[in-house]
C-alpha cells in the first residue's frame, strides 16, 4: 500500500482520489510556503491553539506523530487557508480539512528529518518537493 493509498483510508476516502490528496498537499505546500513565517509561523499558530505537543512531536524523529482532527487543522491553519485550498482543488472544505490533519504531521515530520522547520524558502522548496515526490 502506497502512501496515498494509506492516506485516503486515514482520511475515510469520501469520494476522494488519491489525485484529490496530491493536489490537497500540493496546495499545503504552496499555502506553507506563502504564510508569513512558512512552516515556522504556521507551527507557531498551532501551538498558540493549545497543540504544542502535538508539534513537538511531530519534530522529533524518536516520537510517533499525535494525530489531530480536521478541525485542529483548520484551527492551526486558519478557515482562509482551508478554503482558498478547497477553492483551487475543487474539493469541499470539509475534505480538505481533513487531508490537512493527515498530510500536516507527516509533512512537519518529514521536514524535521531533512533539516529542520526554520529553513530558508529555497531550502523548504526542495525539501517540498521531496515531499511531495513521495505522495505519487
């Protein structure tokens, strides 16, 4: 089972294609990228929303990452964030609400492996494209 393939079962499927969830982090990627502060200033939100665990653990290579619920998602990226990505993937808030929770862990972890959060942007578009390349 590929890493979509895992993705969509987390996330419940609903209709979704593993396309769908390509395009949903895809669209996170360029979201992180376009946030004052990147990945940085979007943990920042999170831990000012009360889930600072859940952010340190999902930086620690010796941890498992505590999940969160698509509406810790939304919290941490904010409703605007949710509905610009739902407006250009053509999907509903509600699922990509819900793809964020999943692919949002896994992203930060994924970053802290190859160098940590607080890279420059250039760096953070490489390491986005690992990512990614991982997701297809």
């Amino acid at each position: 089972m590929g890493l979509l393939d895992s993705l969509t079962s987390m996330v419940g499927g609903g209709g979704a294609s593993a396309g769908d969830h390509a395009s949903v982090a895809t669209e996170l990627m360029n979201a992180v990228q376009q946030h004052p502060g990147g990945l940085s200033g979007i943990l920042q939100n999170f831990q000012q929303n009360g889930m600072g665990d859940h952010v340190n653990s999902w930086q620690q290579p010796d941890q498992s990452n505590q999940p969160i619920t698509p509406d810790q998602a939304q919290q941490g990226l904010g409703s605007g964030v949710i509905d610009a990505i739902a407006q250009r993937t053509g999907l509903s808030p509600t699922m990509v609400k819900g793809a964020a929770a999943v692919i949002l862990p896994m992203m930060v972890a994924h970053f802290a492996q190859n160098g940590g959060v607080n890279q420059s942007d250039s760096s953070l578009g490489s390491l986005a494209s690992g990512f990614l390349s991982k997701l297809v």
